[in-house]
C-alpha cells in the first residue's frame, strides 16, 4: 500500500506512506463491530499476528464471513418468442464475503474478498476514516492568494490535502496446476475486404500473444483494448481452449508522480497497473521485504527487471488498484467510504455456465403478528 501526498513544499514534502510495509496491516487491524461492520448472521474469527517484538499477539473478531444478497441477479431470461406463452427464469446472485478492516494512522481500510457461485472471485478496497489536514490561515477560497494549498478548504483554517491510494494485490493463482501462462488478447480493428460482399465496412478481431517475459508482461490499462488471462496450457476443455481466468479491472487509476521522484522509487510497483512475474517465494510484498526507510532497491520493479521467462511457468499476477483523492467538504471530518477493486472470472475453465442449474428460490410470506390486547 503506497499513499504519497501532493504536497511538496518544505512541511509536507517527506509525508508518504508505505501503510502495510511500515506500519504493518495486520498489526494495524480492529475488532469488527457486530451488524455494523459485518451484517446480522456472520461469523466472526480470531486473528493472530507478530507483535512489534515478533511475539504472538491476539486480536477478537479480525475477520468475518457472511452471505451477501444484494439484490444483484446471477442471471435472467424471458423467452417471448411462443406465441401464447411467456417463460421467464430468474437466480438472485448470493456471494459470500471474507471481511477485515485496518486502521492505519487516519484511515480505515475495508478489505473484502467475495466468492460468487459462478467461480469469480472479487476483491475490494473500501476507503473511509479522518483525512489527513493542515492548518491554514484561509477561511474562504477567495482568500486564496495562489496555489500553494494542494488541496482543498475543507472548513475553517482546514485543508484536506491531494493524496493517492495505491493498493497492490499479489495473486498467485496457480490456474488448475502450476505450468501458467499470462495472455494478452488485443482487439483490433479491421477494415471489411472488398471481397466480401457486405454493407459493413469495419469489423474487430483478436490479436491473441501469449506473453514469453516479464518486461512483456508490464500492463498500463486504458491504452488499448485488450483482455488479460492467466491459462494453463496443458489443460484443454472438450473444445480444446486453455482453461483459465480472466482479469476484469475496476476503475483505473495509475500514477501521476516523475518515476524519478524520491516517493514514488520506492513505490515504484505502482508505474504500472499490472505485473507478471516468475514465482519466488522471497518475492511476497511489492515495496519489499523491509519498506520502511527503504530506497527502492528491493520493489516489484526491480523484480521484473529480471526480465525472466514465464511462459508456463510457475508464475504470480500483481494487481495495483488506484485512488486520486482530491477532497471535498463532505469527506470532512470522517469521510464517506469510497470503494474500488477488481474482478476474476473463469474463462473456458468449466465446460458450461456453472451456475446454470441453480433451484429457484422459494418464495414464501412472514407469519403475521397480531398482538393480544390492541390499544
């Protein structure tokens, strides 16, 4: 986790934080409230983590798990076409969702992770908690003799300051077996040959390049339209295509900062959005094994300057979910949660829909209350 602030005159200019490296999320995580923080029915676990001394130490209620139903539907259709008769099948989506929530200095991470019955996995980062703030001498931006206050007057004498959020995940998927390739399917577009008789002049195809390196594999999202796989060769469905997962993006956000600035080598994992690199089991966080006063020199950017082979190769996928946080007064003083993050989904992993043969939910009315004696 990489939080630089946009603030660089001379009393602001050091404040960055590596949140995980330097303070340490799991140290940093909090009993969940019952029906607040988790709702009514989840289960709720103990966590054990190593101490500023490297001691055991123990923490009630770190994590909980739950049914989500939010109204969301798993899937739909209404067949119309039989004259007389109308069918129409419905499957309300119900995920289960593994929750924690760190509070690192000011902020309140809310980390989820949810399994839904199609076989995707979804991962979320939810921002809330106390903006970081500085005084000012302003009460009013017509006061404001020029830019000199990166941020935004938030309340009197109070600015909120521009920030980034970088949360990167470490996903060693292991796509059935450990022999994985990255695949980047890119969409092209084509112009329709004279030859082919048709009024469509245009059409897009799939440019599909199974990727060899790890300096092949450095991903900026938004530049192209391209989809992005994890697939094991050596597993074929019954039509013959790589079983696999697909990685779906949330918002995108990337950095802003000079790769030369002093903050952002040593957040160096965030100059892309996505990395593949080869399995090392010394390779686990992204600003590296010791973040604190680190230099730079230990990052998942100097991983994969190694530029090794990956292709079916035991290999790991980072995933860097971005916020550009310019405040507003109603993120003060305790802002609403914010949320971004990411989404697996198989592709050609299962022979069919798995969640096609789901039972319909049964309906059925609450029992009626009436009291005894009516006033």
């Amino acid at each position: 986790m990489y939080v630089p602030y946009m603030d660089p005159s001379e009393d602001w200019y050091f404040i960055t934080y590596l949140d995980c490296g330097e303070f340490g999320c799991g140290q940093s995580a909090v009993s969940l409230e019952p029906y607040t923080d988790c709702p009514a029915g989840a289960v709720f676990f103990d966590g054990t983590f190593a101490g500023q001394d490297g001691t055991p130490t123990n923490i009630s209620k770190a994590m909980c798990i739950f049914e989500k139903i939010a109204g969301d539907i798993m899937w739909r259709h209404t067949e119309a076409e039989v004259p007389g008769l109308e069918i129409t099948e419905v499957r309300p989506d119900v995920s289960l969702v593994a929750r924690m929530v760190t509070t690192v200095g000011n902020y309140d991470y809310i980390v989820d992770y949810e399994f839904k019955p199609s076989g995707a996995i979804k991962m979320e980062v939810g921002l809330t908690g106390v903006l970081e703030v500085k005084p000012v001498e302003y009460v009013h931006t017509s006061e404001i003799k020029e830019d000199d206050i990166h941020g935004t007057i938030v309340a009197d004498n109070t600015v909120g300051v521009n920030h980034d959020h970088f949360v990167t995940y470490r996903l060693d998927l292991d796509i059935d077996g450990t022999e994985n390739s990255f695949v980047r399917t890119e969409l092209v577009t084509k112009r329709t040959p004279k030859s082919v008789k048709t009024p469509r002049k245009s059409y897009w195809t799939t440019n599909r390049k199974t990727v060899k390196t790890e300096a092949e594999a450095r991903v900026k999202l938004g530049l192209r339209a391209e989809e992005l796989m994890v697939v094991n060769p050596n597993r074929l469905t019954k039509h013959g295509n790589e079983v696999g997962y697909r990685l779906f993006p949330g918002p995108v956000s990337s950095t802003l900062m000079a790769h030369d600035d002093y903050p952002q080598i040593r957040g160096a994992f965030t100059n892309y959005n996505v990395w593949i690199t080869l399995y090392n089991k010394s390779e686990v966080w992204a600003s590296g094994l010791y973040a604190d006063r680190s230099q730079g020199d230990d990052t998942l950017a100097v991983w994969s300057q190694r530029n090794r082979e990956i292709e079916k190769k035991d290999i790991v996928m980072w995933y860097t979910v971005g916020f550009h946080h310019v405040p507003c007064q109603e993120d003060f003083p305790t802002m609403p949660t914010l949320s971004s993050g990411f989404e697996l989904r198989p592709a050609n992993f299962f022979e069919q829909n798995p969640v096609l043969k789901t039972k319909p939910i049964k309906l059925s009315s609450a029992p009626k209350c009436t009291p005894k004696n009516e006033y």
